[in-house]
C-alpha cells in the first residue's frame, strides 16, 4: 500500500518544521522548551493540519523517548491502562500521544491523571476543540497549553513547492505549481488537505501526460471531478458545517438534517455539531423562541453523556426544532451595534443617579441622587435616564418581525414613548 503524501513529506526535524514560528521558528517558545530536553506535558491546541502529530514525533526523535500513540476516537480506558504499564519500564522516558483528545471522557482522561501526576509518561495531547472546555481541570493544570495557528498562504505554498519536487520524482514527470489560488481555498490553511489535493490531482492527470502544470482551473477541474473521492473521509468539514448552519437558519429541516448525516457519516464529533447549534440557537433565533437556547443547551449536556451512535437521534431532534423555530437575530444585532457604539465614544462615566453611593462621601458627592427605584411606580417601570447623556436616545435592541418579539415592541413603546423609537 503507498505511503501518502502527507506522511512521506511529515517534517522530521524543527528545521524542516514550516509554520508556528511563535512556537518552534528561531527563539521560539516551545522550540527552547524542546531543545532544553525538559519536555512537560503538554496539549497542543489548533485546526486541522497545522503540525500537532509532526511536533509529538518530533519532540519524541529528538529526546530519543518511547513514543506511544491513541486516536480518542478509537480507544478506551483500557487502551490507556496498557500503554501506562507497557511505559512504566521507562522510568519516565515516555510519550504518549493522544490525538483528538476532546473526544475523551471525563472517566477516560481520569484513567491518565496518575501516570502524568507521576511522571511515568509525558502526555503530548492534541486538540481542534479549546482545551478549557474539553478537558478536565486536574489534567489541565498539569499540562503546558500552546496554540497552534492555520497554515498562512507563504507556508502552504512552501508546502506545495516541496510537494511538487517529490511527485516530479515519483513519477518522472514534471510536476510545476503556476497559480495557488485554487489550491490554498481547498486546504484551508490545512497541510494534510494540501497534499491530498495535489496527490489527487497528480493521480488523475498523470496518465500519457508530459508534464502536469497545478494552476486554478486545472486543479479545481480535477477536484469538482472527484469530489466524493476527496471528501469521504469528511475532507470539506467546514463546507459542511457552513451548510448545515444555513439549513437550520433558513428553516429548511430536510436539508438540516442531511447535512447532519454527512456530518455524522464523517465522524464528527457530536460535541463540535451539538456546540453548533449551542450558538445558533442565539444568534438566529434568539428571543423569537427563547426555548431553543434551552434545548440546544441540553442538547449539549445530553451528548455529552450518552454515547455514540445514540446521540446522533439528540442531534436530530435538535437540527429539526431549530430549523422550524421562528428567527430573529436582533439579540445577535444588538450587540454588534452596542460594540460598535463602545468602541466609538469610550469609556463614557457612569450618570450619578445610577452609581451606588456605599460611603458618606459618595453620597455627598451625588452618587444615586435622583435614582427612583422601578417597583415602587405602577407597572414596576419608571421613564427615566440609563444611558450616558451622549449616547441618550440610542436604540441598539430592534425587536425581529415574528409574534414574541411584536409583543416586546409594543411594551417597550408603551413604557418608553419617544425616548427610543419603537
């Protein structure tokens, strides 16, 4: 079977590394760590193809360290319990890498505390997800953080270049990058999808050919060909989440739903779907349904616990109630706006009337004169001043065109009359 691309042109060494000069370029953060030889644990957080698994092996050659490897997809906690007995002959001369670890449970990252804790090996994690929120706070705390950035246009077409070389060799045909445009949108800053894609192109244009030229057209010709090809092993991520998000924007279940199961046939994680979601429910339907945010929410939490492949029906019914929500995002809007405003006038002082006054010299000097307080006017509600005096007037919250929030519009010019236009 032939070795891919992707792994025949791995980096072997940190002078071959291309990208992440803040970590591993000259002077570098993680490069002194790595030289100094005293490597802690560590989670390497960032997107798809930027170099976590090339920086494991890297660090393991160097310091000349076991190196064991688990996909969090694939293994459990026995899994873990027989790499730590096998690296306990080590004497703490071990790594063990662990890649997509946000995909571990909580029961599953607690079965590697102790062998960190002791030293017995030095856990290499890697992450697409924020570790905050995806892995628990014990083994956090004894983990070094470095975030990795998406690959910028001079690396992939570095990339490209040395990809180029290798495939002229490999098939005695010249191989010339003329234009990367094409190339750059369908890697999106990830090494792996790069390689795949000129491997690809390669594959399917070699046949009686003198010389292959990658420009836009050719390229995107040969990708648009073999799309389902390139994307079986879920290849266009992003393009899929992007899909699925419109569908459940533009109220659409059926397609909501299909592209959930292209997400679920890929293997993604119900986390990352069910997180999704989580923001959707906010920013696109907001106070039209405020029940969304509460079921996206227990969406989340549910997923969480329930395995693989249940959680796939949590999923649905959550993808369909969201696309057959009524919109709005007018909470989403109003901040926006309100940031926008911030960011133009300052730090604008608290009026007097709405400060507290705790001391005899606060309150001397005027703090909360003048503050009537809501529930003792009818109606609980009182007309009366909460903006700066320059921004007074300022209407950031427009209420959406759906029944709740006509409701919210009515009461809120019925309270506030001319103040605020609604």
């Amino acid at each position: 079977m032939a070795i891919p691309l992707a792994e025949q042109l791995r980096p072997r060494t940190l002078d071959e590394f291309i990208g992440q000069e803040e970590l591993v370029g000259k002077g570098g953060i993680l490069r002194k760590v790595i030289i100094s030889g005293n490597i802690p644990s560590m989670i390497l957080w960032g997107p798809p193809g930027v170099g976590k698994t090339t920086l494991a092996h890297i660090i393991a050659e160097r310091q000349g360290l076991t190196f064991y490897t688990l996909n969090a997809v694939s293994a459990g906690v026995k899994d873990v319990r027989k790499v730590i007995e096998s690296a306990s002959q080590y004497a703490g001369n071990a790594i063990l890498f662990i890649d997509e670890i946000h995909r571990f449970s909580k029961s599953q990252q607690d079965s590697l505390l102790s062998a960190v804790e002791k030293g017995i090996v030095r856990l290499i994690g890697a992450t697409t997800e924020n570790p905050s929120f995806e892995v628990i706070s014990p083994l956090l705390s004894r983990c070094q953080v470095y975030i990795l950035k998406p690959l910028e246009k001079k690396h992939l077409e570095a990339l490209a270049e040395k990809a180029a070389r290798l495939l002229s060799e490999q098939n005695g045909i010249p191989v010339e990058v003329e234009e990367t445009e094409a190339l750059i949108r369908i890697s999106g800053g990830d090494a792996r999808k790069l390689y795949n894609a000129l491997e690809l192109f390669v594959e399917q244009e070699k046949k009686g050919a003198k010389k292959l030229i990658i420009n836009d057209e050719n390229l995107s010709r040969t990708i648009q060909a073999n799309l389902v090809l390139y994307d079986k092993q879920g290849e266009m991520h992003y393009d899929i989440v992007s899909a699925f998000i419109k569908s459940l924007r533009g109220s659409d279940p059926n397609a909501a739903v299909y592209w959930l199961a292209r997400m679920v046939e890929a293997g993604e994680d119900p986390k990352f779907i069910a997180r999704r979601m989580l923001i959707l429910a906010s920013e696109d339907i907001g106070n039209a349904n405020p029940n969304a945010l509460l079921l996206a929410n227990t969406c989340f939490d549910a997923v969480s616990k329930i395995g693989w492949p249940e959680s796939r029906i949590i999923l649905s019914q959550t993808a369909i109630y969201l696309s057959t929500s009524p919109k709005s995002n007018a909470a989403y809007a109003a901040i926006k706006k309100a940031q926008s405003l911030v960011k133009k006038t300052g730090n604008l002082p608290v009026p007097l009337h709405l400060r507290n006054a705790p001391t005899g010299l606060m309150e001397d000097m005027g703090y909360g004169k003048d503050y009537r307080y809501a529930h003792d006017y009818e109606g609980n509600f009182v007309n009366q001043e909460f903006l700066p005096d320059e921004i007074s007037g300022n209407m950031l919250f427009e209420p959406g065109n759906n029944p709740r929030e006509e409701e919210m519009r009515k009461s809120l010019r019925n309270k506030w009359k001319s103040r605020y236009r609604y």
